[in-house]
C-alpha cells in the first residue's frame, strides 16, 4: 500500500539513466556544435566589447553629456533630465563607473537584439491566429522558468562569458517586446485599416504606414518593460561572468558587505528609473497628435 | 435612366465557414432566423440585384443592421461574396487577381467611411495625399494633388494639423479630400454624415451635390436618414434584412411605398421638396389660355410655390424643351404637399 502514502514514482536507477542519457546526447551536441555557435555570435560579441570600450575609454564627462542629451532629446523633461545628471554624478562619485559603463552597454545590445528579433515575431504572430496560438506557450515557458534553469543548457553549450550571457538576458527579456507588437497591431482601429485596404495599399504599406505608427505606443510599452527585465536579468547574468554591477552585488552576498550591495543595487535602480521615465515621456511625446487642439 | 456603371448581380453574403452550401438553403426559401437557428450562419444579403447609374447618386437606405455597410463593401471587394456577380464598367470585380484587385482601388474606386477612417499620426495633407502615396507617385505630384483639394473641400490653412485638432465636420472634409484625391470615378460613402450634427450634416450635403455637379462621379451613397436620402439621391434602393424591398427615385418611393414598412417611412417627409410639379400638373389643352409664370419641368413643388407667391400668382406652366406641356394651380400644389397618398396623381 505504499502508493497510498508515497506517490509511485519511477526507481531512482531508471531517473539517473534518463537524465544521464539526455545530458550526454546534449553535451555530444554542444562538443560537435558549441563552437560553430560561438563563432556565429562572434560579431555580436565584438560589437558589444566595442561599445563597453567606447563607454568606458570615453572620457567621462563626455559619455556623461551624451546621455544628458539623449535623456533631454528623448523627454524634453527638465526634471527627468536634471535627475539622470545627478543620479550618474553619484555612480560615479561612489566609484561604480566602469561597472555602470558596462552594464549600460549590455543593456543597450541585449535590448537592440531584443527588438531586432522580437518585432518580425510580434509582427508574423499578429498575422495569423495559428502562429499566435504556436508562440504564446512559448513565451509563457520563456517568462516563467526559473531564469537559473536556462543559464545550465546556455553554459554547457557556449561555457561562461559575455555572449552566453547576453544570450540569457535577451531570451529573458524578450516576451514582452514580441507580445506587446502582436497586441499592438491587433488593437489598431478597424476602420482605418479598412480606409488603407480601400484605396489598394499593399500589405507592406499597410504594415509600415499604418499598423506600426499605430501601434507604436504599445510597442513602446513593450519595449519599456524589456529594458526592465534585462536589468533585472544582468544580475543573474552575472553569475556566468557578465561584467558590470551584478558582479559587486553577488560578491557582496558572498561576502556580507552590505553597504557594497546596497550601494550597486542602488545604481541598478537609478539606470533602471532613468531608462524607464525617458522611455516613457518619449512614448507620451509620440502620442500628442492625439489630443485635441481645444480641450 | 443613364447608362449602369456599377450592376450588381444575384449577389448573396451569408456570414459563417460554410457560407456557399448555405446559399442553396436560402435559394431554397430557408429564412434567417432558420438559418441562424439550425446552422449558425448569419444571412447579409439576400438576392441583391442593382443598376447603379453612371454620374449619379445612387442611395442604399435602410435600419442599421439591414446591411447596409456589407453591401457597399461588397463593390471594392473589401467583403468577399458567397454568390452573385459585380460588374463595374466591362470589369467582374470577383475575377480580379489580388494585385488587380489593388490597382483597382488605386485608381476606379474610393471611400468615405462613417467614422471617417482617417490616420491618426498623419497630418491633414499626408492623410489627403495617402491615396496618391499608395499609388506610388511622386512627393511633388502628392503636395499638389492634396492642395488642390483641400482647398476645394475648404479647408486651407488646416494642412498641418492632425486629424484631432479638426471637428467632426473638418475631419470629413478630409475624408472626402482623400477619396477624391484619387481621381476614381466611383465615390462610395458608407454613412458618411451620419456621425455628424444636423447642420453640419445639411452642409456636407451642399458640398457634396456642389461637387458633383461638376466632377459627375459615379457615388454609391449608404444612409439611414430618409429626407438624406431624398435629397442626394437619383436613385434609391430600400433594404430591410438584408433585401431589396423597393428601388426607384424618391418621388416614386414617396408616391407609391411600396409595403407598410416603407409607408411607414415616408409618412413624415416633407412631400414639397420631393414631388414634381409634373406629377400633379393637368395637361395642356389647345383651348386654355397661358396663364401666371412660367416653372420647368422638374421643379419641386415647394420651388414651385414660392415662385407662384413671389410674382403673386396662382397658376403656372410646366415648360419642357422650351414648350409648354401644363398647367398647375397654388391649390393642386397645397393638396399635393399635404396629402398622403397621391396613387392617383401617379396613374395619371
Ligand atoms: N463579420 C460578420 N459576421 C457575422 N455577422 C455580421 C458580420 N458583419 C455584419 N454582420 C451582420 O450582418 C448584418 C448587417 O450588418 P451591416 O452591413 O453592418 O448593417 P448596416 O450597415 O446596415 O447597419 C447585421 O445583422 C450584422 O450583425
Ligand atoms: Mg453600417
């Protein structure tokens, strides 16, 4: 009557040899492949050293400037504008430059891939209803699986280093992006639609001048939230040896220095803020032609 | 009438995946409510068959629901149907290959939608100027064609704004700007004033018939408003359910309704500004005598009156190819605007 107290389960033996046989047929896999892989990533990875470099060999106050720009550009907000000076001053007066300068890089790569890739899914799921139905599992797994799992197949595929993790973060933060695009384009008013339809546009003018400008600001959103969720992730990434300010912060938990974990965590917060109320007031800046002149 | 420029044949839509089987049911005398009922498929149109004249108004009237807005959909084929045919020109709109289908709506045919259908992100003269963009011309040939009408819809000086800055009325002008843009002979306007305030609605109405006076398109014009009807249509076509249940031009729907449901419609309509005087004239004699002013053939009686009481008469003539063909009287003209029913003035 055990089976009324234990759940039957398989005998340990035949689990062992179950995952044995699947870890080993993928360790072949990543022997035979790994290095093909790495060597299609190879300019990904050039292009985000380049771009740590640039960040971190620039002096300082000129990165510190452009940002500033971009920031004012981007939200024609004085506050939003004055907050991001103050809060880079501080990262760098408590001595976390460098450590931002990549992290700042990373971010800016992984979210780049994440829309160059996530976009034409978005796009192809908005088109029909079987591909949205194949994906959006998909992008549930994505999001809900502990993000510590998929860091294993990465590592043994690619071993540890900047390109697996920035594989990580991206498919991390990548749902978002991709349902926010297909919910984006679903949403866009019938009637217009219809209008392009009547005067005989074709299905690229229809995307490119109608169902992505109109779309736009909740791809935006989309986008917002990826930017989040890869800075979140870069934590994580951190553990297979992604540079910048998750790596001070895990030190910090294996070493109890509070004040260093917080101070870095912090620093995460402030670029997460920044990115987040620049994106956003760009966002509502492309939205004005919508408000009525009077009212 | 004028010669058809758009026929449309046995045209049938039911809604549902298995819309072709259930055509035959219909032709077989099954009924909507039977056919929603046992199959679960929605009957659109029922055996549509019209004559749309060349340069004229042609008007589709009935309640919302009656299929009003599927019909018009079906003459750009932006609703595929389950049967029938539509021919515009020497053209089967239901043979055309997509890319046909494209050139067509480019260049023979344009909308004007009820909600006005306009780019939100776009100004007015890159939403005017979409159509020739579609078609693929040049920067230059887009400005010049957009500014010219623009202007002609009244609405200089609004170029640069976005449809939201604009009122209901504006943001239409617009929509008729960028539907005529196009240069295509066919204008189809599905409710096009119906979302906007009555006196608004009465200008549109003037500008349209301005225009038309001088383009002459071909326009299929969709509206639930009978005294809109009456006054742009050459033409009109009565639907209830999806079919057909009168088709002729108003003074023929006013005078003879053709069932309850449309006699029910036309009881409140201004009879003065529908009927002509050559409907309740008595023909000319040898023997009476010219008398009063002088009103031609297709004069609506309210026109009619007021000239009579301007020159302070009460008779006129109805001139036809400058010959006088009869006679009206002020009081042939009151009863006719009063009456209800005027079958016998008709058989006359
Ligand atoms: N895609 C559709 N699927 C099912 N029924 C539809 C669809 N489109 C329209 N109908 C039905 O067809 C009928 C006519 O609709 P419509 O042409 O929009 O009417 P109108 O424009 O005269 O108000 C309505 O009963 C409506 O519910
Ligand atoms: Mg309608």
């Amino acid at each position: 009557m055990d089976w009324l107290t234990e759940f039957p389960q398989l005998p340990g033996r035949d689990l062992r040899l179950l995952s044995r046989t699947i870890d080993q047929y993928y360790r072949s896999f990543s022997r035979a492949y790994g290095d093909d892989i790495e060597a299609f990533f190879r300019p990904l990875l050039d292009f985000l050293l380049w771009f740590e470099t640039l960040l971190q060999q620039t002096p300082w106050f000129i990165v510190l400037a452009a940002i500033v720009a971009i920031v004012w550009f981007a939200s024609r907000s004085l506050k939003i504008t004055i907050g991001t000076a103050i809060a880079l001053i501080l990262i760098g007066v408590f001595g976390m430059w460098e450590d931002t300068m990549s992290t700042l890089s990373i971010i800016v790569v992984s979210t780049l891939l994440s829309i160059v890739i996530g976009l034409p899914i978005g796009i192809l799921m908005s088109r029909s209803d079987k591909v949205q139905a194949a994906i959006n599992p998909i992008l549930d797994v994505m999001q809900t699986m502990p993000s510590f799992v998929y860091l294993i197949p990465i590592v043994m595929l690619l071993g540890i280093g900047l390109i697996p993790g920035l594989l990580v973060v991206v498919i991390y933060a990548m749902p978002p992006i991709i349902r926010l695009t297909n919910l984006g384009i679903r949403l866009v008013d019938k009637e217009v639609l219809e209008a392009a339809n009547a005067f005989g546009s074709s299905n690229w003018q229809k995307l490119t001048q109608v169902q992505l400008p109109l779309s736009l600001p909740t791809i935006m959103a989309g986008i917002n939230q990826t930017i989040m969720m890869a800075l979140a992730m870069v934590v994580v990434a951190s553990l297979i040896g992604v540079r910048g300010l998750g790596q001070p912060v895990l030190q910090a938990i294996t070493n109890q220095y509070f004040t260093q974990g917080l101070l870095n965590g912090l620093a995460i917060v402030a670029i997460a803020i920044v990115f987040d109320r620049a994106s956003q007031a760009y966002g509502r800046r492309l939205q004005r032609h919508r408000e009525a002149a009077h009212g | 009438m004028a010669e058809t420029a758009i026929s449309v044949r046995n045209l049938y839509k039911i809604f549902g995946d298995d819309d072709r089987a259930m055509v035959e049911k219909v032709k077989a005398g099954m009924s909507k409510q039977e056919l929603l009922a046992e199959h679960g498929h929605v009957l659109g149109l029922k055996d549509i068959n019209i004559d749309m004249p060349a340069a004229g108004i042609q008007v589709v009237m009935g309640l919302s629901g009656s299929g009003k807005s599927t019909l018009i959909r079906h003459l750009n084929r932006l609703i595929e149907p389950s049967a029938g045919e539509i021919v515009v020109g020497s053209d089967n709109v239901l043979d055309m290959s997509a890319k046909q289908l494209r050139e067509f709506r480019r260049h023979r045919i344009s909308m004007v939608f009820q909600r006005f259908g306009l780019l939100p992100h776009k100004t007015v003269i890159d939403n005017v100027s979409y159509g020739l963009a579609v078609m693929g011309k040049t920067k230059d040939e887009q400005r010049t064609g957009a500014l010219r009408w623009i202007e002609r819809v009244g609405l200089s000086g609004y170029e640069e704004n976005y449809p939201a800055q604009l009122s209901g009325g504006m943001q239409q002008r617009v929509g008729l700007a960028r539907a005529l843009a196009t240069d295509a002979d066919i204008l189809l306007m599905d409710e096009a004033f119906s979302a906007l305030d009555p006196l608004i609605r009465t200008d549109m109405q003037g500008i349209l018939l301005d225009l038309q006076k001088e383009l002459h398109k071909t326009i299929v014009f969709i509206t639930h408003d009978l005294d809109e009807a009456l006054r742009l249509g050459d033409r009109i076509a009565i639907l209830r359910d999806g079919e057909i249940v009168q088709q002729g031009t108003g003074q023929e729907i006013v005078l003879k309704p053709a069932d309850d449901y449309i006699s029910s419609f036309v009881r409140e309509v201004n009879r003065g500004r529908v009927i002509k005087v050559e409907t309740v004239m008595d023909p000319v004699s040898d023997a009476s005598p010219a008398q009063g002013i002088e009103v031609p053939e297709g004069t609506i009686l309210e026109e009619a009156a007021r000239q009579m009481s301007e020159a302070d008469v009460v008779n006129a003539q109805v001139i036809r190819d400058g010959r006088p063909v009869g006679q009206i009287t002020m009081r042939q003209v009151m009863a006719a605007i009063a009456t209800p029913v005027l079958k016998d003035a008709m058989a006359a």
